[in-house]
C-alpha cells in the first residue's frame, strides 16, 4: 500500500509513532540489563512500521498487557503488540497473529495435579497475571476452578508460592525461568492455551490504517524479519505465526 500523508497521519496524529510495549510478556519485550532500554520483536517491529511511514518513535512502555492495551484503547499509543482476545476488540482493531505463544500450567512438585485437565476441580485455585491473555481466557473457561490474580504475569509463580495458590498460568518461557529460580515447581506437559499474539491500533484510526498494518505484519512474516527477531533474541516457546490469507 502507498503511504500518503492521510496515512501517516492516521498512525502518528503528534508527528511520532508512539508504540506500546508490554515488559510484561518476555517472549516479545525486555528490558536491556545494562542500559534499562527495552528490547525485543515487539520493538523490533515498532520500529520497523516507524521506518515504513516515515516517521520517528516514541516507545511506551508499561509492565503489564492490561496497561498495554489501555493506553492503545485510550490513543495515548498509536500502535500495540497484544493477544487476541474479543474482550479487548472492543476498541482494537488486531491485525492477524505474528508470532504464536504456548500458555502453560505449573504446580509444586509434590502437587496431585498430573495434567491439564484435572486443573478445572472445585476448590482449586489458579494463578494468573491480572488482565492478561491467561486472565481473560481462563476467567472466560474455567467453570469450578477459582481465578486468582497477581500484579504482573512476571510476578504470577512469585505471588503463587506466597499465597498458597495450587496452579501458576502463563507464558511457558516466564514460566519455566521461574521454576528453575525457585525450585519445587514443574510444569505440567503439553499447554491450555495457544495465544495469538498480534498488532493492533486503535479503532478510531479508519480501515485504511488497519488494511496498512495487518499487510505489514504479513509482509514482515514473509520477509523473514519476525523469524529472525526471535532467533536473535533467543526466544524459546513461540513460533511465527502462518500467513493470512489476502481478503
């Protein structure tokens, strides 16, 4: 598609692509140890899109998807990476997925719990991070189990041992990091979940800005840049997502 200015105008309204970030997910976002500056194929591809408009870039950056997604909701970010989910379509148009995420069970190790299917038992508590994708979805599926919510999904198996909670929910990466720092945990086998994870922009912005975004996240899965991004960053536990279809 052809940038016009009605286009750029559309995407960047201040003069900058502002671009919300999640340091909350670390398959797709990080903080640089050293520098603090964030990192990853979120921002890789933030500034990417940038670079196709023509404009410079603000990074916003937040701690949890819940915020993420607020602030794009809001059009305090012009454009977001978050999981798809109807509850957050409301106000976002998503393109489809980039990259897809495996959303995992862990428990202590001496945890009756053998399997993903015996999570959903009255009386059982599960631990997710609030507003995440695995809160959304799990409030939405689990009809014995009782959802609990942490700050931040980096906190989840943190507030999970603190509160006594049966199961953690999340990212498998986060997931398997934090068992290995604690130990006593493991990870149930296989997942509950596989998470979208897409861009999107505020729904105010017009289809034209949408058609633009959702052909450059197949653009960049064709090209190769999102497979790269993830090798480059050493991301375990997620795979670039299949090419959509042209409507």
């Amino acid at each position: 598609m052809t940038v016009t200015p009605e286009l750029v105008a559309a995407f960047a309204p201040t003069g900058v692509l502002r671009a919300s970030i999640n340091l909350g997910n670390p398959i797709l976002a990080h903080a640089d140890p050293a520098t603090g500056q964030p990192g990853g194929v979120s921002v890789d591809l933030a500034n990417a899109l940038a670079q196709r408009l023509g404009v410079g870039i603000a990074l916003v950056v937040f701690d949890t998807a819940g915020k993420s997604v607020q602030a794009v909701t809001d059009e305090r970010a012009d454009v977001g990476f978050f999981a798809v989910d109807p509850l957050r379509g409301a106000g976002i148009a998503f393109t489809a997925p980039y990259v897809l995420i495996e959303g995992c069970y862990l428990v202590r190790e001496g945890s009756p719990i053998q399997a993903n299917d015996e999570v959903d038992r009255d009386g059982r508590t599960v631990m997710v991070g609030q507003g995440s994708a695995y809160d959304l979805f799990l409030s939405r599926e689990l009809k014995h189990a009782t959802v609990l919510r942490a700050p931040s999904s980096p906190a989840v198996v943190d507030t999970f041992v603190a509160q006594g909670a049966e199961v953690a929910a999340g990212v498998k990466q986060q997931l398997e990091a934090d068992a290995a720092r604690i130990g006593g945990l493991r990870l149930l086998p296989g997942r509950f979940m596989v998470i979208q994870q897409a861009m999107g922009l505020p729904k105010g912005r017009g289809g034209e800005a949408a058609a633009f975004l959702a052909r450059f996240v197949e653009d960049m899965k064709a090209a190769g840049f999102v497979a790269e991004a993830l090798a480059r960053h050493r991301i375990q536990g997620a795979s670039v997502a299949p090419a959509q279809a042209a409507a």
